[in-house]
C-alpha cells in the first residue's frame, strides 16, 4: 500500500495534471499533502513489517549516512540563515526544500526491492516521456503555447530594428529571428531543468531492453528515446547536450575501453561546430556573453565564500549578491550554504556513487543487478554533468536520484545474499568528501582565475 502511494507521488510530482488547468487549486498544497500521506503510511510500513532491522542493518550502511547528512544537510539550510538573525526566513527555507527531503525518504523507505527499483524509475520514465509528447505538441500546432513554450530572441540571428513577430505555431516560424524552447510544468518549467530531467529518464528506458524482442524494442524503448532526444533539442540546452554526450561517453566506455572512448570523443570535438546548431545557435565557447556571465557569477560565488565561509551568505540569497544565479550547482552549494553545507552535499553525493560502484562491481556480468546499477549511475553521471552548468542543488529529481542510487545498492546487495560484502569504510567517504570539496572549490577557482586572464 505504502509503495503505491510513493509511485502516486511520483507520478504527481511530475505530471501536475492540474496544474495547466487550474492553478488556483493551489497544486504545491495538494502535493505536499499526498507526501504527507505516502510519508506516514511508509513509516507505518517500517514499524509494522519488521523492516526496521532491515533498514538498518549492515548491509544498508550506505542508506544510513545518506539519510544523516542529509538530516545535516537541512541544518545546514537552516543555519545558513538563522546565524545571521534571519529565524523566520530559516524556517521557510526548510519548508522550500521539504519536498526534496521527503521524495528522498520516501525513496529510501519504499524502494527495498529489485522489482520496485525497476517500477520507480520505470514511472519516472514514463513520466517524463508524456511530458515530453506534450512540448512537441506545443511546438507543433500551438497547444499551450504559453504555459510550454519560451521565445528567446536568437543570439545568432543578425541585427534587425523590425518588431518580432510571434509565430502562433513555433514549428512554422522560419524568420530565424525567435529560438522556440520547449519547457514543462511545475520545477521543470525551465527548459534547461526539463532538458536535464529528459537525460536522468533516458537511461532508464533502456532497463526495458530485452533481446531479441525487436518489435517489444522498438515500441517500450526505441521510439520512446527517440521522443525524448528529440524534446532535448527541442529545449536547445546546453547542459543537457552535455549531459547526453556524458552518458555516450560512459557508456561506450564499458564497452570499447578508455582509450577508444577518449578517440571518440576526440573525433566528436573536432565535430563541435555541430553542437551550436544543436543548440539552436547558442554558443558552448566562454566568449559567448551568456558563457561569460555564467563564470563571472562563479567568481561572484568565489568572492561570497570568501565573505561567509562557514555558512554562506543564506540559501536561496546569491541573486541578492549577484544579477544572474550561479549557474553551477557546486559555486551555489558553498556561496549560498558555506564549507559546513557544501560537505554534507557533496558527502550525499559521495555515498550514493560509492555505494553504488561498490555493489557493481560484485554483481554477475550480464545479469539484470548489473544492468539496472550500470543504468542508474549513467543517470546519475548525465545529472551532475548538466548540473556542473545548472543551479540544481536542492531540487526533487536530484534527491531522488540519490536514494535511487543507495536503494539499488541495497537491492543487489540483497538479492545476490551478499551479507557479507562490506560497504565503503565510514572513514574513507569521509576523506574523499573532503577532498572532493576543497578540490572542487580550488578548481573552480583557478577557471574563474583563468577566465579573468583572458585564457579560457
């Protein structure tokens, strides 16, 4: 019971069927509510079924340290504001980020078995494919132009003192003055979020491959992934183009090698130029104004960090800092939360990878816990790839992704009765949490540095 209203909650998370509608039925309330609901039947679920043990026993060491940093992590939005006098605001700021945490629990509460790993990141696939059939229908023939569609004039079209005229259908505008993107609802209606939601679904398509099935192929995974590429181009994000090329790179890399791989993706940037197009003309270099502002708001996060360093200058306060956000999820993280924020979510991300790459490696070549690990972590890969140029540190889809990763180590770890294997040391996520997190800040700082020089 409590597994159907989690995938309830996840397909209304996504779809908002409502909202387009009816705004005014107050959609973030409804929602908010049915977690609620799925929240205390699942803990309910855990206290009656004996499922304590089993969520707490060693093989789920992973799943505990997720859920304490991120109970930390949500200290830390706190703090981050309460330590500058600011209490009601702090308080706000845990009831904004909630359903990040709550989507998050109910993942690591629910998703205890093989088959409702599948059936979670089946429901997000499907989820997002119809949200995707809805764009290009908006592209198409103008069907709620305005709730799923942004007009952006073209930065590579040439100067023209003419007022734009805005086509009623996207598709049939070929003046090449106006870039159509496509968006969704709810957080997604940002066409760069939407884009980055269609690469972490992507992978999980393919979990419906089965071989030798060509026509079940074709109708479960091939024209299903053809839908969403196409709504990828159709939202003209550069992130999410990098993101795609992100899980071409792991994937192929299992099967050609390093070395092959990184051939590849040699021949694929002597090819970039194709890329702008992709990107319906927006440019990837850092001379491209967009790209420039982009890193000078990392060196704006540079310079808050300097200021606040233990806790940041407040969650959800860089654009008080800055005109634009940070466009970087990590330079959000540390200006906004501080060193305390910033390693208790890069420890989130640590544990999550870690654990999962740990289960991989002892699951059966071929089988279907390899297959499902393998896909998760593409995903995980594809989401932080767009996000190292998108500010998506505390949204749902993420913190979902994350207890997706911890559930599927557990699932293989049990199904494969692998009790014995031993999860990553405690001591060694925490070294290489702290690494990551200074490393990461001294690296984005020496791009800002290199950037200012004039040399990248």
């Amino acid at each position: 019971m409590s597994f159907a209203i989690y995938l309830l909650v996840l397909a209304f998370t996504y779809l908002r069927p409502v909202e387009a509608f009816a705004p005014e039925l107050e959609i973030y309330k409804t929602t908010l509510w049915l977690s609620i609901v799925s929240l205390l039947a699942s803990l309910a679920a855990l206290a009656f079924n004996a499922a304590p043990s089993q969520f707490m026993g060693q093989q789920n060491q992973a799943k505990k340290h997720t859920v304490f940093l991120v109970s930390l992590f949500c200290m830390a939005i706190f703090f981050s504001l309460a330590t500058k006098g600011l209490v009601g605001d702090a308080l706000n700021a845990l009831l904004l980020f909630s359903p990040s945490a709550v989507i998050f629990l109910l993942t690591v509460i629910n998703v205890n078995t093989m088959s409702r790993l599948k059936m979670s990141c089946f429901t997000i696939a499907i989820c997002t494919v119809l949200l995707a059939v809805a764009s290009i229908a908006s592209f198409h023939t103008g069907f709620m132009r305005e709730q799923l569609i942004i007009a952006q004039i073209n930065e590579s079209s040439e100067a023209d003192d003419s007022p734009v005229q805005m086509s009623e259908i996207p598709s049939q505008d070929t003046s090449g003055r106006v870039l159509w993107r496509v968006r969704s609802f709810g957080f997604l209606n940002d066409p760069n979020d939407f884009g980055q939601a269609m690469v972490m679904a992507l992978p999980f398509l393919f979990g419906g491959y089965v071989a030798k099935k060509r026509l079940r192929n074709l109708l479960l995974v091939g024209i299903p992934a053809a839908i969403l590429l196409y709504t990828i181009y159709l939202t003209h994000s550069r992130g999410a183009i990098l993101g795609i090329a992100a899980l071409f790179f792991f994937i192929i890399k299992q099967r050609f090698g390093t070395a092959r791989t990184m051939l590849m993706v040699g021949i694929l940037i002597a090819l970039s130029t194709a890329l702008s197009g992709l990107a319906g003309g927006r440019e990837f270099s850092s001379d491209d104004d967009s790209a420039s502002d982009r890193i000078d708001a990392w060196g704006e996060g540079i310079a808050m960090f300097r200021m606040y360093p233990i806790f940041g200058v407040g969650f959800r306060n860089f654009i008080d800092y800055n005109f634009i956000t940070a466009h970087n999820s990590w330079v959000l993280c540390f200006s906004e939360l501080g060193l305390l924020g910033y390693f208790f979510w890069v420890g989130i991300l640590v544990i999550a990878f870690a654990s999962l790459n740990h289960a991989l490696a002892r699951a059966p070549r071929g089988s279907e816990q390899t297959k499902w690990a393998a896909l998760i972590r593409a995903s995980l890969l594809g989401f932080l790839t767009c996000a190292f140029f998108l500010s998506r540190t505390y949204i749902p889809n993420l913190f979902l992704l994350l207890g997706l990763c911890v559930c599927a180590a557990q699932c293989i770890n049990i199904e494969l009765s692998r009790t014995d294997s031993q999860p990553p040391r405690e001591t060694r996520w925490l070294k290489r949490s702290a690494m990551i997190s200074i490393s990461s800040i001294v690296g984005i700082y020496i791009i800002v540095r290199l950037h200012n020089a004039g040399l990248v």
